[in-house]
C-alpha cells in the first residue's frame, strides 16, 4: 500500500512523520477496492528541509498531506498525455499545476499503423518532462496496490 512504501522506504521517513502528523495513515493503508485508489505526490527527504520539519503541527502537516493526495491513480504517462490542471478533492478551488514539455514523441512505424480490431491499439512512449506547481520536478513514480507516488525534487510550501 502507499503507507507501506512511506513505512519501508528510508528517504520517505520524513514525509512518513508528517502523514503520522496529520493522522491519515488509514486513508494511506486502505486496500483498493472500486474507486478508492490515490495518488500521493512526495519528495525524498533530502528536498524536504529540518526547519520545515522543526515546525511541523498538527494543522500544518493536515494541510500539507491533503494537497499531495490525488483521487484516482495519476501515472507519469497519464502526466504527459493529459497534463495541465489537476484537481484534489480536498482544494477543488485550487488546482495543482502540471506544466508538461514533451522532449520525444515516437513515430508509429508502418506495420503498427495496419494492425486488426482485435490487436491493442499502438501506445506510444511519450518522453518529457512535468513539473508539479512550478517548484516540483517529477522524478518517478512507484505503483501500490491502492495507488500511485509521484517522487518530486521538491514540493511548495517547503
């Protein structure tokens, strides 16, 4: 599960204080089931600075962690494809941003283009890079069974 990976991943030991913090470890633990997956959007704690961990309260860390939660599984590829604003469903009055530049776009060769109705479409592997309200590079993500983290180089109000 998402709080799983934040209990067993070192360099999510601070983000991992803060959701203890804001007490929303049980929303992070619940198993999938329909329409119940998140997406948590995090830096590893080299981007996270002590001081703002120094004054990290209840209030602020419940703030901090319910505008890094997406409902829905969020991936990088869906970033590429889709990008621009994406809504939590705790602040639907201010959106995050994902400004995306696409670096490649693969051509689709000649034999994919010709396929039967009951092949796959072709998917192409976009290549790009996102930015999470305009502070936050996207690095990785890392698929759980109830949702999807996006690893950021940085996160506003740090």
């Amino acid at each position: 599960t998402l709080m799983n990976i934040l209990e067993t991943t070192p360099e999510f030991s601070k983000m991992l204080k803060i959701v203890k913090m804001a007490r929303q470890e049980n929303l992070l633990n619940k198993q999938a089931y329909y329409n119940s997956k998140h997406t948590l959007l995090l830096a590893e704690n080299k981007h996270i600075p002590d001081a703002f961990m120094n004054t990290l309260d209840f209030d602020k860390a419940f703030r901090f962690v319910r505008a890094y939660i997406l409902r829905g599984t969020v991936t990088i590829n869906y970033l590429l494809e889709n990008g621009s604003s994406i809504y939590t469903p705790f602040n639907t009055e201010a959106p995050m941003l994902a400004t995306v530049v696409i670096t490649s776009r693969p051509s689709y060769e000649a034999n994919v283009l010709h396929r039967t109705r009951e092949m796959e479409p072709p998917q192409p592997s976009l290549k790009g890079e996102i930015t999470i309200n305009k502070v936050g590079k996207v690095l990785r993500e890392i698929k759980t069974t109830n949702g999807v983290i996006i690893v950021m180089d940085n996160m506003a109000d740090i």
